[in-house]
C-alpha cells in the first residue's frame, strides 16, 4: 500500500474526524474510522523525552484538562492527561473522565497496523523529524505513512532518516510549486510525492483546476483540508483532487462515493 498508489479519491479524517470525537485521540480515530475513513492525518509534538506525541497545539489548555505547555511534560505525563475533556457532544461530554490520554505516534501505528497514516509535524526541527522516522520504521510503517509539515527542517531530516516514506511538500515547495503553476513550467523532479494543503491561504489560491493539472502532469497527488461543506467537497472532486481532509469524514465518504465523474 504505497501512501501515493491509490486511483480513486481517499478521505481522511482531520485530527481523527474533529466533529466526532475529541481531536487527535484514538477515540477520535476509531470514530473517524467507522465513519469509513480511508485514513487518518493527525498532529505531532515532542515531549520532554524526545517521544512524538499526538497533539495539534504547543499547549494543552484548548483541548485537554492540563494547561501550559507540551514540550515541559513527559510522555507519560501526557497520557494521563485528560484530552477528551472538552469535547462537548452536543452538550453531553460524553468522552470526559473516560480515560482518553494523549496518544504517542508509536501507539498509533500499532493500533492502526493497515491504515494509510498523514502525519504532520508541528515542530520545525532535525529531532522532530528524527523522531517521526525512528517510530514510523520500527512498525514497518513507511509504505503506509506520509510525513507532512510546514518545516523544511523537520521534512528533511525525516525524508534522510527514512527514504522509503513517503513526504509531501512543506510550506516553502507549496509556494514555489503554486508559482510555478501560474508561469506554467513544468515540475522536473521532486522530492515529495504529492500536495497535502488548503484549497486557499490568506489571499492566494492554492487549489485551482490548473493546480491540479499541474501536479498530475509531474505524477504528483492533490489532498485538500480541510473540506466539511458538501459543495466545496464536490467542486474539489470535479477538479480532479485525490483526497478529502475532512472534520466530518462521514459526510466527505457519502460524497465521494455518489460523485459521478
């Protein structure tokens, strides 16, 4: 199951499926799973002890019962933590006092042995990126796994620790790639497989038909986040976009599978 080897569009679920369940836990994830999730993307930090960690923000006030900073806590530490605290469920925080920790990337991969895996590195450095390579190599995860992130750091440390995975472009190959298709010329080489970005960023464009075009021609893949709206999600499909990035990974699965191309 090579990451990029796929024909028809994939759905992932974002952070888990954040509408499901709360982010980036493995709640989330079997939630967005059985919504019929062709795969996860979720959010790594690293620890006091060097572990990446699942977590989207530097800080744990917004989603968990903890506060103040990640990186000042072990791995251990951060399971216990309470990170299905917040997540409302309609009133209800059905997942609060439940046991729902902080996930290590190692956990993740062991739990979820077949499944094509988005992992995008919060932390701009050779140790982040260093550190996502060692747990994705000792499952024997590289075929399934793609490392995303804005840093070039911590995307060329990752791509030189484990050649065999694959990597999309970080933030700097983005622009170069969205001005390249603008003038037109043509990708040569490249050493990601694929764009893992929004449909805009501020005032640029990033996703257009010609992107898309674009990428095709250079045998590059287009995954889009994060898409919830029906009509955004269709108007992706018809551009020709290989994934969906989704909050409600459950509506994006029902679209992608009554598109008619």
């Amino acid at each position: 199951m090579p990451f990029f080897e796929h024909s028809r569009p994939l759905v992932f679920a974002h952070r888990g499926g954040c509408a499901l369940g709360p982010e980036n836990t493995l709640a989330a994830f079997d939630r967005g799973l059985a919504a019929g999730a062709d795969g996860l993307e979720l959010d790594v930090h690293l620890s006091a002890d060097g572990v990446a960690v699942v977590h989207h923000d530097s800080t744990l006030d917004r989603t968990t019962s903890a506060c103040g900073p990640l990186a000042a806590r072990t791995a251990a530490e951060l399971a216990q933590v309470d990170a299905g605290c917040r997540f409302a469920g309609g009133g209800t925080f059905p997942f609060r006092g439940q046991g729902v920790g902080i996930p290590t990337l190692a956990e993740v991969l062991h739990r979820y042995p077949d499944l094509r895996l988005i992992v995008e590195m919060k932390v701009d450095s050779g140790e982040m990126g260093a550190a996502v390579a060692r747990d994705v190599g000792r499952a024997g995860a590289a075929e399934r796994v793609c490392v995303a992130g804005y840093g070039a750091r911590s995307a060329a440390a990752a791509r030189a620790a484990l050649p065999e995975m694959a990597s999309s472009a970080c933030h700097a190959e983005v622009r170069l790639a969205v001005y390249r298709a603008w003038a037109r010329w043509p990708v040569r080489r490249a050493s990601y497989g694929g764009y893992q970005v929004p449909e805009r960023s501020g005032v640029m464009r990033i996703v257009s038909p010609r992107f898309v075009r674009y990428a095709h021609r250079a045998a590059l893949k287009v995954q889009v986040w994060t898409v919830d709206l029906e009509d955004d999600m269709r108007r992706l499909l018809a551009w020709g976009v290989d994934g969906l990035i989704s909050n409600h990974p459950d509506v994006a699965v029902h679209v992608r599978d009554s598109f008619t191309w």
